[in-house]
C-alpha cells in the first residue's frame, strides 16, 4: 500500500483560506458556466498534434496499445491532444472522446486482453441501472454527473458491442446475463468475419446534450451558518486555526 510521506500534500494539509478559495472558485465557475448555456469547456477539437510527434511519442510503447494507436491514425487521422502516455481525439466519429493510454489494465471478459482504449458518449444512465451495468461489464463506465457513458478495451469494435448493450440494458432490451452471452457471440463473430451488428456501429441515437445530471444542492446558509458557529468556537478554544490561514 503506497503511504504519502510527510512531504505530500493532501485534503487535510490544506489551510483553510484555500479550502475557501476552491468552494468559491468552483462555484463561480458553475454559475458562468450554466449562465452561457455552455455544452463543455472543452475546445480540445481545434488542435492537431503532428503524425511525426505521435510516432516519436509512442516509439517505447507495449504493441497492443501502439497498434491502437495505430487503428484510431488510420481511421480518423492525428490526434488533438498527446502526452508521453496518453493520446485524445475529441468529436471524432460517434465519439465524444478516445483516448489511448500507454498503460493498460488488464480484464478478463469476455476472454483475457488489455484495456487500453476508451470511447466515451453522451449518455444518461439512471442511477438505478448503475449495478446492472457493472455486473455486465466492468469496463462499462458511467458518469452521472457529466451524463456521460463510456467503453474501454482494446479495440474500437468491443466499444461499440459494450454500449450498444448497455443501451439494451436501460432501455429493458436484454438482462444482464444475455448481455455478457451476446457480446461473447457478436465479439467472436466480427473476429471471424461474420456478420455482428452490434461490433459494426451505434445502434442508437446518440444524444449530443442534455444528459447532464447536475443533482441537488445540500450546502446552503443553514449548514454554513450552523459550521461557521462551530469555527468560531474552535477559534475560542484554540483548537482551529484562523479562516485566513
């Protein structure tokens, strides 16, 4: 178990004028954000990193990974955003975002593989379906807040069988044991040539806004007055140090 030493910093190590900057800030930042009737503050889609950089980026990478990189090159051209480990193409295809990493996790379903590339989608899975959903594949992540969907494992055809069945799963179309036999069928009949819609292209419409979901405010004066009471006595006592500092 990794153990921070006493020269990291975390939540704790903060003082409490920072704390009260971060809170603030990100509340600003929601209320601008909302006010301009903003999708995303992402604009990554504008830039090109140059194919010779995205070869000399992933020179030392694992094969698998690098031959998906590859596929995603051939297929929808230079990425918009590269690290030494990580490569982004944003709005490219159905995809709201890929991402290839160098490092890989490795998964057992349907059959022992890496997963190293993730697709993600606009999509509002409702937090009753969250189980399901992770009982059918645990590569199937979903974000509730940013009302987004995502598959990750090594090839853009799995993506595409794991959300088409996702989509199955919330909408009543299948249960989750039929989900995890399909995928094993259509994965094995794209592998071989054979017909398989569901490795083939969304199956949906895929929304491009709205799946947000933004849930309830539960910090408002009451709680802020009832904590900064409490401060206040913890500044009496000595047993807290200042707001500012």
């Amino acid at each position: 178990m990794k153990v921070v030493d006493e020269r990291g910093q975390g939540p704790k190590d903060m003082d409490t004028g920072e704390r009260m900057a971060t809170l603030t800030g990100a509340t600003v930042d929601a209320v601008t954000h909302k006010a301009k009737g903003e999708h995303e503050t992402e604009d990554g889609d504008r830039y090109t990193v140059d194919p010779a950089a995205v070869e000399a980026l992933i020179a030392d990478w694992p094969d698998a990974p690098k031959r998906g990189v590859r596929q995603m090159l051939a297929q929808y051209g230079p990425p918009n955003e590269a690290t030494p480990t990580k490569l982004f193409w944003y709005r490219n295809g159905p995809w709201k975002r890929t991402i290839v990493t160098r490092d890989v996790v490795t998964h057992n379903f349907p059959a022992p593989h890496s997963d190293f590339l993730t697709q993600v989608i606009d999509y509002r899975v409702p937090p009753e379906r969250f189980d399901e959903i992770a009982r059918f594949d645990g590569s199937c992540l979903v974000d509730r807040t940013a009302g987004e969907a995502a598959a990750r494992c090594d090839s853009e055809a799995a993506n595409t069988i794991t959300l088409n069945l996702m989509h199955d799963i919330v909408t009543d179309r299948t249960s989750v044991e039929e989900a995890r036999k399909t995928f094993a069928e259509q994965m094995v009949a794209y592998t071989l040539g054979r017909s398989a819609p569901y490795a083939e292209g969304v199956q949906f419409v895929v929304p491009d806004s709205g799946t947000e979901d933004e849930d309830e405010r539960v910090i408002g004066a009451a709680t802020f007055g009832q904590q900064t009471v409490g401060k206040v006595k913890d500044l009496v006592t000595g047993n807290e140090e200042p707001l500012g500092g």
